[in-house]
C-alpha cells in the first residue's frame, strides 16, 4: 500500500454503490493498465464491503486456478471456507456422506471437509456442485445477518477456456455466478486486471456484457499526483521536502502513473537524503539521470524481447499521434514511417505481428478492435531510445506527428 492513496473517488463511490445492491445484478471490472494502482485499491474495497455488512473472499488468481474446472471449484470452495469454517449448520442440514458419527452429538460446521462433502455428493457438472455449495452457504449467510459475500480476484486475465482439453473454467465462473444471482443469491463479483480482462470474459458469455460494471482506471490527475507526491512526506519529521518546481518535474516524468511517481519519488528521495547525510544541499530533480534508470529497469527488458521486425513496428506506432490513446492497422500502414521502410508492412502483416505482440504483453487489442500500448508510456520510451540508438543505425522515414 502506498503511504498516501490519491484519487480514485470516483471509483470508490462506484462500488460503494455496488454494494447497496438488494439483488446482485451487477458485478465490477476493475481494470487498467501495468501499475495503475489496481491492486491497491482493491485493498482499499476490502475494509469498505466489510464495513457495509459484506464478507470479503479472495486472492490472487494464478494461471494453474484457470488450468481447469476443478481447480477452480477448489478455489472457490477454498476461499468460502475461510468465511464459513465456523458457521455452524443444524443437524438436519449435515451433510449424509461420510458421516459415520451419530449426527446429533457432533457440532458440524460448514469448514472445507464439510462444503467438499457436499461438493462431491451432488450429482451433476463441476458447475451443478459449485451452485448447491453456494446454496447452502447462501442461506447461512443470511442467518449471520451478513449481506452477502463479495469475491474479489486479482489478476483476473489469467483466467481462460481451454476449448482443446474440454475445460472451461472461465466460462463456468460467469455462468455459476449469473445463475445464483438470478436466484437472488447476496453474491458478488470483483474482479481485476489488465485490459485485456473485460473482452476476454465478453468472448466467453456475451452475457458478461451486462453482468458488469467496467471501471477503466486513468493515471492520476495533476492535482492527485502532487498529493502523492507531497502527502506521504507532509510529516514534520521527513528530512526532504518539494518545491512546486520539483513536483512538476516528477509530474513530467510520470504523466501521473502511480508506480512511475512512486519509482521517480524514491530515486529522489534516496539522492536528497544522502546529500543531506553528506553535508550538502539537495539540488534540483537529476531528471535525465532518473529517466535513464528507469528506462532501464522497466522499459529494456520489455524491450530487449522484441524482435528487429516487431521493434520497427513498434516505431511506426510510437510515432501515432494516437500512440498514447488508442490506434487501427490502417493508421500505421498508411504512416510515412512505414513506407520509408525498405520492407514496409502490409495489413496483414501488422495484424499479425500485433497477435505476436499482444502475446508478449506490449499490445493489447480493446473489444471495438483498436490496438493500445499495454504498458504505460512505452511510446514515449521507443522515442527515447531512438533518439539513444540514432547515432548506431538509422530508422529510415523517422516523422513522429508531433
Ligand atoms: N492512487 C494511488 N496513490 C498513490 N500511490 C499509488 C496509487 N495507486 C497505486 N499506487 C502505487 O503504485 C504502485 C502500483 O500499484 P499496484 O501494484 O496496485 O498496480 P497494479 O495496477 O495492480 O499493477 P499490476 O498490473 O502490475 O498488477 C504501487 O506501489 C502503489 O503503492
Ligand atoms: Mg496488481
């Protein structure tokens, strides 16, 4: 968590709003790019659904939960376990199967062993067990006086159908959680992760559409950054402060990312304190010098995985206009840049090579069919090191539109 959450007001009295849901209808997508702060706020979801009168269930989503349908029923029943391990249910409600105990004397609670009981003892799919279990847990709930349960997962685009093995927990997920809903069922879905999340669950179940409610997280404002900048060292006792002239330039730098003002704030921080620790006045904000190592740190690897081929692809799309927005194939075929090139692509080609891309996490394709750089400010990094590598080659047709 940072010292100092700025904004995300907005977002907050969305779910806040969510959560006053009678009758669950709809669920949240909290999504955006590389460190937006998604993760972080959706700790900051956690105290406020609690305070509302919700139970709170989950974790990180890992690619082997999305292996297949068991697996994601083991983690559903996982999570609610924890919720549920001490709620005890009445002697009528134990479940028959391996209960070799007289029933009456025993206090059952619905922990794992008990909801895997009822798991494995109703017939049917993965998705009929997964529903009985949230049956029974959902009439508990209401007895504890709760309002419902609210399932929260981070890194929800690793979540997937794998249509070759016949597994589709993804799929499952949408369709368990659309029918218990239906039912008047108290629970409700977060999940979060890249931008590529909300178009993979619509290709799965169109119904996803309507299910729910897209939060499309922006950089922080202007005014957002400067409190996270300023907020966390505000305490008399911090040894450096920032002059308006300093928060502009780390405004600059990280156009308000969360982890760029973060990563900027820290260099800063350490230099100045180690000046002060050796005597003399902080200077200014060694802009370039910072800018250089984060270019290292975050931007080359990424880099160093592109091919020659991708990477004057990546040129082309650098010097869009819309680089920072959103752009077609057609913009970048038809840019100068691409016809100087000596083998310049066709659409296909881009097409392509934007599959390509978008598998390597640089690129990702929105559901209205436009391509964006899938990590902040990469653009402004290929122009960057374009301007590094200008002396080693030449890139022929080089005219950003800017
Ligand atoms: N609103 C904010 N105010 C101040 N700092 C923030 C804010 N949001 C995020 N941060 C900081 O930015 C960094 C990135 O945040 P976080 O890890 O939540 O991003 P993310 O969107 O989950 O990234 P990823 O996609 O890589 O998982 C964190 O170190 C966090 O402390
Ligand atoms: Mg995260």
């Amino acid at each position: 968590m940072p010292p100092f959450l700025a904004g995300r007001m907005d977002e907050t009295r969305e779910f806040q709003k969510l959560l006053k849901q009678d009758h669950v209808l709809e669920n949240l997508v909290l999504t955006g790019l590389r460190g937006l702060g998604k993760t972080v706020l959706l700790e900051t979801f956690k105290p406020i659904a609690i305070q509302a009168g919700w139970l709170w269930a989950g974790t990180d989503l890992s690619e082997s939960m999305s292996v297949s349908e068991e697996n994601l029923a083991t983690r559903l029943l996982t999570d609610l376990a924890v919720l549920t391990s001490r709620i005890v249910i009445g002697k009528e409600e134990i479940p028959r199967i391996g209960l070799k105990a007289r029933p009456d004397e025993i206090e059952i609670t619905l922990n794992f062993s008990t909801l895997r009981a009822i798991y494995e003892g109703t017939p049917g799919l993965v998705a009929d067990k997964v529903k009985t279990i949230l049956e029974v847990v959902a009439s508990h709930v209401r007895v504890t006086g709760h309002k419902g349960i609210v399932f929260a997962y981070d890194e929800a685009q690793t979540l997937a159908d794998h249509a070759a093995k016949e597994q589709y927990p993804l799929s499952l997920l949408l369709d368990v959680f659309q029918s218990v809903q239906r039912k008047g069922m108290p629970f409700m879905l977060v999940l979060t992760g890249l931008p590529t999340l909300f178009p993979k669950l619509v290709e799965a179940r169109t119904f996803a559409e309507r299910m729910f409610r897209v939060l499309f997280l922006d950089p922080l404002s202007r005014d957002e950054s400067r409190d996270a900048i300023l907020k966390p060292i505000s305490d008399g006792r911090c040894p450096v402060s920032f002059t308006d002239v300093s928060v502009d330039s780390v405004w600059k730098i990280s156009a308000g990312y969360p982890y760029f003002i973060q990563y900027v704030c820290r260099e800063v921080f350490d230099v100045w304190t180690q000046n002060l620790e050796a005597g003399s006045v902080p200077a200014g904000i060694p802009i370039e010098e910072i800018t250089r190592k984060l270019d290292s740190d975050f931007f080359a690897g990424r880099w160093a995985r592109a091919t020659d081929r991708q990477r004057d692809l990546l040129r082309i799309a650098a010097q869009l206009k819309t680089r920072d927005s959103e752009f077609t194939v057609q913009e970048i075929v038809e840019h100068p840049a691409n016809r100087a090139l000596s083998k310049s692509f066709s659409s296909s080609h881009v097409n392509q090579m934007l599959v390509k891309l978008a598998d390597a996490g640089l690129i990702y394709k929105n559901r209205h069919g436009k391509y964006s750089f899938a990590v902040p400010l990469l653009g402004q990094f290929i122009l960057r090191q374009y301007k590094r590598d200008r002396s080693q080659g030449t890139f022929p047709g080089w005219a950003p539109e800017e």
